[in-house]
C-alpha cells in the first residue's frame, strides 16, 4: 500500500475536485464531483486488523478518519467534516487534518455524486479518530465481513463517532454493545440489538470515546459537538459563527 496523504484544509467542495485522499482497498482516490456514476460498486477487501493503540484525546497530530462507502448521505461526511475541517483553517490547532478512507476506487453516494479514491491507507496506527457517514449503503455494508473487519481495527481506546445510520456499523463491530446511541429514526428498530439502549430524544448521544448522532442534519451538530469537546466552547462558538450556523443543538 502506498503511504497516506494529509488533506489540505478547506479543499473539500461539491462541484470541483477536492483532494480527498485514501480509499481502504489501496486503489486510488478521492476527489469528489459533481459527475454522474452509472456504477454503484460492492465493497472490497480491508487491511486485516492491528494490535491495540495508546489512550490519546482526539486534538493530537495526527490525522482524523472519515469512514465512506457507497451509497452514503453526502450531508452526513460534510456535516461535521465543515466544522472540524475549521479548527485548522480559522488558526484554532494547526495541527489537525483529516484523511478519508473509502471501501471502494470510485463511491457514489444515494444521490449519483461520485467520490474517486487516489490512493491506498496503511493500518490505523496511534490516535486516528474515526467518523463513520450513514446512508442507505450502511444495511448493505453490516453483512460485509471484511468492512466489518476493517471498522474493529480501531480497538478499544481510539476516538469514534458516527452519524445517521452509520451507528449501525459501529454497533456491528461490536462497539455499541454496552453503550447508548442513536441513528436515524428509520434506523431505530436495526439499532436496537446492536446496543445497550436506543436514544430518541437526542441528536447527539455522547458516551465517552463513542459518540453518535441522529439523522443527516444532526451531522452539523456533531461535527460542532465534537469541535467543543475537544477544543473548548470557544471554539465552537466561533466555529459556528463562521459557518453561520444558529441551530446548533445536542439535545
């Protein structure tokens, strides 16, 4: 596999190329565009698993995940990716970036935009938070082993979190076994064995170093609820003003 590739701050945009870099099959990828895709592709294979990694606060040098399939809610990745994206743009913590990992060359969200991977990830190794996107992908992607497989290297101390139906793959990794969490509302009744207890009165259900959020908008509020979390309220204030958004709400 070819070594993995920080992601500039601020390059993430619909309608031109972003350079959105590692797909978790090791093929090529990420720039995401406004083109149409007649392909909607299966999974392929993931790096087998790695032994477990040293307990670190997610604000640390080293880049965060987001986790992308096909058939995924574009709201869902850029949610949260806008606002933690900022903490290096608006001169919060220079030291943050983040890298998207895909299970395919070419992914193609539920609405025909088309993400093209570039090149191949190594095997988590430190920190390396990850962010899991929901979708309609997310059902098909539970019953894929090696996707499944891939999602249990994070262990048991490196930060998670999840919006929408990815919860769904967090709790199919066996991640969500003892915890409280919450997806979308169509996702409810799948969540249920999946984890300790279904939340549906929040969009945003932090337990420690898991976090998920509700349904598609929520992803606004996690990615800000994850900003104050780890940078302070401050941050996510000024964050917020920046994106010009007042709906902020964990509750």
């Amino acid at each position: 596999m070819t070594p993995e590739t920080e992601i500039p701050e601020g390059t993430l945009a619909l309608g031109a190329p972003a350079k959105v870099r590692g797909p978790l099959a090791g093929t090529p990828a990420g720039a995401l565009g406004a083109r149409q895709s007649r392909r909607l592709p299966g999974a392929r294979a993931a790096p087998r698993g790695l032994g477990p990694a040293l307990l670190t606060p997610w604000r640390h040098r080293s880049a965060s995940r987001f986790f992308v399939f096909p058939r995924l809610t574009l709201l869902d990745l850029i949610g949260a990716y806008d606002a933690l994206r900022r903490i290096a743009a608006m001169s919060i913590d220079s030291s943050v970036t983040h890298r998207i990992i895909g299970t395919e060359a070419e992914i193609v969200d539920e609405s025909g935009l088309d993400a093209q991977a570039r090149r191949g990830v190594r095997r988590p190794r430190g920190l390396r938070p990850l962010y899991v996107a929901g979708g309609l992908g997310t059902v098909a992607l539970m019953d894929n082993r090696r996707a499944i497989d891939y999602l249990k290297t994070w262990g048991d101390e490196r930060p998670l979190a999840s919006v929408c139906s990815g919860a769904l793959l967090l709790g199919r990794a066996g991640y969500l076994r003892d915890k409280r969490a919450t997806t979308h509302h169509l996702a409810v009744e799948l969540l249920r064995p999946l984890c300790r207890e279904v939340v549906t009165n929040r969009r945003v259900v932090d337990e420690g170093r898991v976090v998920t959020a509700g349904g598609v908008s929520s992803s606004l509020d996690l990615g800000l609820y994850l900003v104050e979390k780890y940078w302070g309220t401050d941050a996510r204030v000024r964050i917020a003003n920046q994106m010009e958004y007042r709906g902020y709400s964990p509750a």
